[in-house]
C-alpha cells in the first residue's frame, strides 16, 4: 500500500507545471524515503530529477518500494481538477496498475477522486555523482526567468560566464547581441534577492536557451534558483521545493565539434 | 560549430 498526503494542492500543481514541457512521462520512485523522479527530456540533452522527502508530507506510508510510471500530462490535467486550497491523497496498492489521486475541499464537504492507468516505462535510469562544481551562483529566480527569455530573442544559446565579481549571460545572433551582468550582492538585506557567488575557479560556459526557459517553469517553486557549474559538464539548474525537497535540472553543455 | 552531447553520457547507467 502507498499512500502520501499533501494539506494543500498548489505545490503538487507547480511541480507538474515545472516538468510537463520537457517530459510527456515518468516513472515515480517511492520508497520509505520519499518519492523520486529522474527522467530525461525526448533528446536526451538533459535530465530533470525531482526528490520529494517522505517526512515532509502530512502523511506517507510505503509499505513497499514502488515504481510509478505515469502520463504527465494527464497526471496536470487531473490537478487541475483540484483547488489549490484542497488536500491532495495519491494512493496505489501494491503491484496495482493504477494510481488514485483524491482530493478533498477544506470544509471536508466535496470530496473528488480520479484514477489514472499506470505506464510501463523503460527508462534509463543514471547514477548521479555528487560534485564539487568551479562555480555556484545562487540568485532570484525571477532574474534568472527574465534573463533566459530577454536573452533567447536573441540567439537559440546563451553563454553563461561566472567570475568572482559576478556572472555574465551573453547571446548573439543576426539581430545583435544582448550582455547581462550581476554582481555579486554586497549587502544582503533581503536573502532571496541576493546574487551570491562561490567560486573555486572561473568557468565560462554555453547553453541551449530553450531547454533554460523550459527550467525556468519552476520558477514559482522557489524565490531562488541555483547554477552550478564546471567546465565540460552538465549545468545544474536546483529549485528548492520548501521543505519537501527539490528539483534538479541538468543540461549538457554546447560545445565545439 | 556547437552541438551539445547526450544527457546520459556524462553520467553512469545504474
């Protein structure tokens, strides 16, 4: 038996906002620990890994690990059906081959339940190292939403430069050329505005804008978002969810042929 | 020219 319970729907609803561009599908890992999602976009050009802690939820019972393979699109357009205010329960029986998602008004009197066919989904799954990365860059995610969509008008890339005194995202194309550059906040009244830096060495790297604005539809999740990067390897692109977890965007770099 | 490789292969299968 799985059972996991959220008070309230809204956070359910943006994380599906936040991957349902760039997977149609994905296979949901439950487990004592929690739920977790690693699935890569149709290309294969990045990964989107989703942890959600089992503690944080009002209430969780696996009794059993369980593998959840699940349309995402009709997985949004069953939380749609949801008010953002109501409880959301998802259930499934061991070895079911369906999903049950109930939600339930605040005054207890609408109740709804929808189920959803299970997927069989054969997806690579891959082991993720955790790294020391040459530069991290935690800034407002707003500014990061804003930057890669300003910055996309201009080229289908954008090269993300990160010194010590502030990071750099550039684009050129036929229209021209477009440079934004912030620097590190020196006085931090207010932590989620702040553009913080930790540097071990400088890194300049470039990117598909596209597949960045598609990162950038978790931006509701989190005030801030968080870059990390080396030379030659994946972007890190975290939002944290509160004190659920995260989700962790990975995109491979651009580099010459 | 700049082309990106596969996701899956910076990291290990498993």
């Amino acid at each position: 038996m799985f059972e996991a319970r959220l008070m309230n729907a809204t956070i359910l609803k943006k994380i599906l906002d936040a991957v349902k561009d760039l997977l149609n599908e994905g296979t949901f890992d439950c487990s004592d620990s929690g739920i977790q999602l690693q699935a890569m976009d149709n290309s294969h050009v990045s990964l989107v890994s989703l942890t959600l802690r089992s503690d944080s939820f009002d209430k969780f019972r696996c009794d059993r690990n369980l593998s959840m393979g699940m349309n995402l699109g009709t997985m949004a357009k069953i939380l749609k059906c949801a008010n953002n205010d109501d409880t959301v329960t998802i259930k499934a029986q061991d070895n079911a081959d369906t999903v049950t998602f109930m939600f339930e008004s605040q005054n207890h009197e609408k109740v709804s339940d929808y189920e959803m066919k299970l997927m069989n989904l054969d997806q690579e799954h891959l082991g993720i190292p955790d790294t020391d990365y040459s530069c991290v860059v935690r800034m407002p995610s707003m500014e990061f939403a804003r930057i890669c969509r300003d910055l996309a008008q201009f080229s289908e890339s954008m090269v993300i430069c990160c010194t010590k005194e502030g990071v750099k995202f550039s684009a050129s194309g036929d229209l021209g050329s477009a440079n934004v550059k912030l620097a590190q906040t020196s006085n931090v009244d207010k932590e989620e505005e702040a553009v913080i830096i930790e540097m071990q060495e400088p890194v300049t790297l470039t990117f598909a804008c596209r597949y960045l604005n598609a990162f950038t539809k978790a931006t509701p999740l989190c005030n801030q978002v968080q870059l990390s990067m080396s030379a030659d390897v994946p972007l890190v692109v975290e939002y944290r969810i509160s004190d659920l977890g995260h989700i962790r965007y990975y995109l491979a770099p651009k580099i010459e042929e | 020219i700049k082309n990106q490789k596969g996701i899956n292969t910076y990291f290990t299968a498993g």
